[in-house]
C-alpha cells in the first residue's frame, strides 16, 4: 500500500509540472499582410507599417529578470505571398557594440536582435535568425524547447542593419520556401529578443524567459496565411579544380538536388558530392586520452542532423568520408518529425570497403514541449554489419524541471555487453544549474557503435552531479561571480573502480572590464595501472565578454604521471574596420616527456570583409611537436548566400611522421550554383 502512495504521489507531482508548464496569458502579435514589398535597406518605412500591429515593452531575462528593459524596442511583423518580415527599432542612448562580421557565430559578444520563429506552433522547434549592428547573419534550428541549437543550419534570408540618431534598426526578409511549416496554419509562435552590450542585457518581448530561445515561452503571432503546398526543384551543382603535390591539375563535377515536396517535407540527394571542406579544423590540446568530436561542416548533412544530438551519439555524420550518391528525407506531419538518410561511401582498401550508412530519427511530440524518439542506424558491408535502435525522451516539467533519458541496443553480439541507456533529470535556467544523471555502458558497446556513432568509452557504471550558479552582483566593481561543480565516478560492470572527477571553478567579472577564473580539477583513472591527475588553472581576461577580447592563462598539475605545466594566450582585435585579427598560443610542457609530447602550439587568423558576402580569410597554426606547419588562405564570394559561392584556397601542409618529412602544397577552386526548376 505504501508503494501505491509513492507512485501515486510521484505522479500527481509530474502531472502538476506538465500542468503547470501550459502557458496562460501569452502575449499575442497580429501578423500585417503587405500589399507592397519591403525594401531591405535597415530604413524603417513608416507607411508601409502605418497601421500595423506592434511587439513592445520588451523584459530582462538578465541581469535583472523580470524588469523592464533599460532601452526601448519595438518590432514589427508581416507578410505577402513569398515573404516574410520583420522590422525591430532599437533605441539606445550607449554607443553600439558591433565587431563580428562572420556569419554564424553565435554569441551575445555583440548588441544583436533575434526573431524566433516555431512555424509548427508545437511550442518545441522553431528558427532563429539574428543580426548585429553591422548586418551580420547568425540562423539557427531550435529543437527541445531551446536547448538544442543547430547553428550549422544555413537558409536563404537578406537583413540590413543601419543607425539613426538614438540608435539602429535592423530588417529581416526571408522567403517562405527558407522554412518548413503547416500550411494550414494561421497561428506561430513568435518571440523578439535583443542583446544590450553594455548593460550585460538580454531582454524578450513575450516576457521574462527561463533561458535563451525557449519556444514554449514566447507569444503568439495570429492572422498569417501561408502558401499553399506548393512544389519546388533545386539543384545544387558544383565544379571544383584543384591541383595538389606531384599531380596534375584535375577536376571534378556533382551535386545535390532538393525537392521541396511540401510545405513541411523535403527529399534531398546527392551525387559525387563535393566534401573538401572550405575551412580546416583548429589544432585542440587534448589531456584526456578520449577522442575529440568536430562539429559537422558539409551541407548535406545539415538538415536534419541535429535530431541526432542525443547524450549516446548513434550517428556521428563524420565518420562518414567519400560518398559516391546519397539521399534523405526530412520533414515533420502531424506531431511526428521524421529524418531518413542512406548514402554509400566509396571503396578505400581493406581497412574501409565500401558501405551503406542508413540512419533514420522519428520523433513524436508529447504533452506541451516534451518528445519522445527512436532512431535506427545501421552500416552494412560486404562481408559485415553494425547496426544499432536507440529510444530517447525529453521531458520538459515546468519552465525548469527536465527528465532526459535514453537507451540504446546493437548489433552483432551479446544483447547486455552491447547496450547502454542513462537518466537525467536536472533544473537549470539562465542563473543556475543542476542535474543528477545515472549512466550504464556495456562492457563492448563502442565496438558496435563507434562504426556509425561517437563514443569514447564504454564498460562503465556511471553517476554524475552537475551545479553551477551566477550571482549578478551588478555593483560599481563587479559585475557577476559564476561558480560551478562538477562531479562524476564510474565502475566497470564488474564492480571495479575506473576512475572519479572533481572540478570546480569560479570567475569573477568586474566593471572594469577585467575577469578573473580559477579551476581545479582531481581525478583518478584506471587505465593499464592507476593514475593519479590533477591541475590548477589560473586565467585573467579583459573585455571577454565582448568581441574584441585578450585572455592570458597558466595551468598547472599531473597528468598519467607526468608533471606539466601549459601556458595559454590569446586574443582578438578589429585592427581597422574590416579587418579582424585572431591569435592563440599554447606552450605545453611536460616532465618526464618520454614520446616527445610537449608543443607548442600557434594559432593566427586574419579576416578582411570587403562586404559581408566578400571576404578574404588566413589561418596559420604550428605544432613544434610534430614540426607541423599549416597554412591555409581562402578567397569567399557568397554571389547567391548562403549556398551559392566561389572559393579559391590554397593551403601548405609540412609535418613529420615516424620521422619522415611529409610536405603537401593545394591549390583549389570550387564553384557552386543554385539552380531553381521550379517553384
């Protein structure tokens, strides 16, 4: 009996979380139909708004949650049959904060406005798109409710930011086509945000968010009508030269094709795709002996690949290299978003033969903001397979309170030896966070799913404790203290201690700009003996919460019976209008160095934009540990952003392996055109 009053109680509380998450009172905006298109130039056109709902009397998420903003703004929002727009007015009686110039770096370094967008009205997904003073563009997908981003998402928009006398105003254009949504829908979600620099400020319209970008949190947009679910044709050729060390000059041809089925559907395929990426992965100083996941940078991937962003990465698109074709299928029906993709890679010898890769994600909405997935990815040879089903669920209870969970099963093998699942639940807003998270691997499981997926390990029973909380002070000295602690132990399943980790840290941020950060960090590991670590890090920082910004840090400790010591530099600086400097220095030393591991480490980037489409970009590093020298420039020219561009890169590779001097010169040109057959 007593039992029966433990889950009934537990469940009256769940049930008074998800009550309690259903917005009541949301702000609501009337979408403006336009008989007249908007010029997109930053001017605000007063006629062609005369008349037209408005969004105002914004409030702080931070510093001061609740208040009203210090600045006004106000926003408005229309439409006509192939667009849509959005006007946002910022007054402001500080000078403007604006140095970023590259697209999609998402940050709050700058003054910036946001629209959010949840075309689907499920309080759960949507788009951002933000712009700073300077007409830079950052868009993004939100899933989760905010707390998955996909900032690797790339869309068709135009924006144009210009200041007045008493501040700046920013308008955003972007096609229906841009987005995937409901056609018949004459409801949205829709929200306003804007980052005040100087005042530490990140105000919303619909009121005080929990966190960044929470959908379930803002108003509502009423009165749009959509396009009906018309068809549309893209094809995305492209034409790449390139001419590398002791081989001839060559060429190569392909593409993908896009065919918007629907409003909310769309098939993609690719042929021969072009992956030479036109950027080059930063050198990171790894102390653990884990791998180091990079983000994904190649277009056909992007759709759709953040609904594989789970805790237990069954699909990890960079383990995929050649492709010889390719297609996938993505969208959202009802309360069910769906992603489907199959390539075949092409033969590289024995250690990688040619495969399919077939991933697939279903996600079904549940309650107001919650979701419940399960994925199947599988990769098949000729004389192999490994294949893995992956069930997953996001319960948000409450503006705050969040379950996440997650078990996954594979194939060849012991059912037990090749499974893993966790459980998390955790409270967290902009001011603090927590989370409690039990975690079970089995004993082979990365064999399986590391074909397909990213895991640095397996054979462990985990728990992991998580809290970190900002105190803004907000005083004529400090600004804000932030101090966090994190936790974790494992086991193998046999019962044997692996391996435990402290880490705490705490950072003072003052009104003068200077910024002071203290970590340590203990931990034991268990690897072919014991091994004892630990490091102390010091770092001071100036202006590090703005663009322009110069750190200086010394770490101190041991590592797998090693003393070392790293020490860190680095900064930023708009040194004329367009052109932006970047440089970070890593000198790593350690004692005893038996395989020669201490480096130092130079990073250098220049960027000139000569418009914000038109840039020219260096990017230098060195690693004395290997003799590495990299050097890489690129010529850009976004003619039809964001995907149809020029690029020429010439890049020079030397480095020393198994004392052997390797040296590669690339010269590369690649072209690619968007082409519409039809709409």
């Amino acid at each position: 009996m007593k039992i029966n009053k433990i889950i009934y109680s537990g469940f009256l509380v769940i049930v008074f979380t998800l009550i309690s998450n259903i917005s009541f009172g949301q702000k609501q905006l009337n979408a403006n139909q336009l008989t007249v298109p908007i010029t997109i130039d930053g001017i605000f056109e007063s006629n062609s708004w005369a008349g037209a709902d408005s969004a105002i009397s914004f409030i702080q998420m931070e510093p001061q949650s609740g208040n009203s903003a210090t600045e006004q703004t106000i926003a408005w929002f229309g439409y006509d049959n192939e667009y849509i727009y959005s006007v946002i007015k910022c007054y402001q009686s500080t000078p403007l904060i604006a140095k970023n110039q590259s697209r999609d770096a998402l940050s709050k370094n700058d003054d910036a406005v946001a629209i959010l967008i949840d075309t689907y009205n499920d309080n759960r997904s949507g788009y951002g798109f933000m712009v700073n003073p300077l007409g830079t563009q950052i868009d993004f997908k939100i899933n989760d409710d905010g707390r998955n981003l996909d900032i690797n998402w790339d869309t068709e928009w135009e924006c144009e930011a210009k200041e007045f006398n008493g501040g700046w105003c920013v308008e955003i254009k972007i096609p229906f086509k841009s987005l995937k949504f409901k056609s018949n829908k004459d409801t949205w979600g829709i929200n306003f945000g804007r980052v005040i620099r100087s005042n530490f400020e990140t105000v919303y319209w619909s009121g005080a968010l929990s966190d960044d970008f929470r959908i379930s949190q803002g108003g509502k947009l009423t009165g749009i009508i959509v396009p009906g679910s018309e068809m549309s044709l893209k094809i995305f050729p492209y034409l790449s030269v390139f001419k590398t060390t002791n081989k001839k000059l060559s060429a190569d041809v392909g593409g993908d094709v896009q065919w918007q089925i629907s409003s909310n559907v769309s098939l993609n395929a690719t042929i021969n795709p072009d992956f030479a990426t036109v950027e080059a992965d930063q050198v990171k100083v790894n102390l653990s002996r884990y791998e180091l996941r990079y983000p994904e940078k190649r277009l056909f991937f992007q759709e759709g690949n953040d609904m594989y962003s789970t805790r237990i990465r069954t699909f990890y698109s960079r383990r995929i290299q050649d492709i010889d074709f390719g297609e996938r299928l993505n969208g959202k029906i009802g309360n069910y978003q769906f992603n489907v993709l199959n390539v075949k890679t092409a033969d590289l010898g024995t250690e990688n033969p040619s495969a399919f890769f077939t991933a697939a994600k279903i996600k079904r909405d549940i309650f107001n903001s919650s979701s419940i997935g399960l994925a199947l990815v599988d990769k098949s040879w000729d004389d192999g397979y490994t294949r893995s089903v992956s069930l997953d669920y996001v319960l948000n209870l409450g503006k705050t309170w969040q379950l996440t969970g997650q078990f996954v099963g594979s194939a060849p093998g012991n059912f037990l030896e090749h499974s893993a699942w966790f459980a998390r639940f955790a409270r967290e807003n902009n001011i603090y966070h927590y989370h409690f998270r039990y975690n079970y691997v089995g004993e082979k499981f990365q064999e399986n799913v590391n074909q397909t997926g990213f895991i640095t390990d397996d054979d462990r029973k985990e728990i992991d404790f998580e809290g970190t909380y900002k105190f803004w002070v907000k005083n004529s000295w400090l600004e804000y203290i932030d101090i966090g602690s994190n936790n974790n132990i494992f086991w193998s399943n046999s019962g044997t201690l692996r391996s435990w980790n402290l880490d705490n840290q705490a950072e003072l941020y003052f009104s003068n700009k200077l910024s002071f950060e203290y970590n340590y960090n203990n931990e034991y590991k268990l690897y072919e003996k014991e091994f004892h670590n630990f490091r102390h890090e010091f770092s001071a920082g100036y202006n590090t919460e703005e663009w322009s910004h110069t750190v200086i840090g010394y770490t101190t400790g041991k590592n797998f019976d090693r003393n070392f010591s790293l020490l860190n530099a680095g900064g930023r600086i708009k040194l004329f209008e367009n052109l932006s400097l970047t440089y970070t220095a890593n000198l790593l030393h350690f004692s005893p160095d038996p395989e020669n591991s201490s480096t130092f480490i130079n990073i250098f980037t220049a960027n000139y934009n000569f418009t914000k489409d038109l840039w020219l970009k260096m990017f230098v590093q060195n690693s004395t540990s290997d003799d590495k020298i990299y050097v890489y420039g690129m010529l850009g020219w976004r003619f039809k952003p964001p995907f149809g561009a020029l690029y020429l890169i010439y890049s020079h590779d030397e480095f020393q392996q198994e004392g052997i001097s390797v040296l590669s010169d690339n010269l590369f040109l690649k072209l690619t055109y968007p082409i519409s057959l039809f709409n």
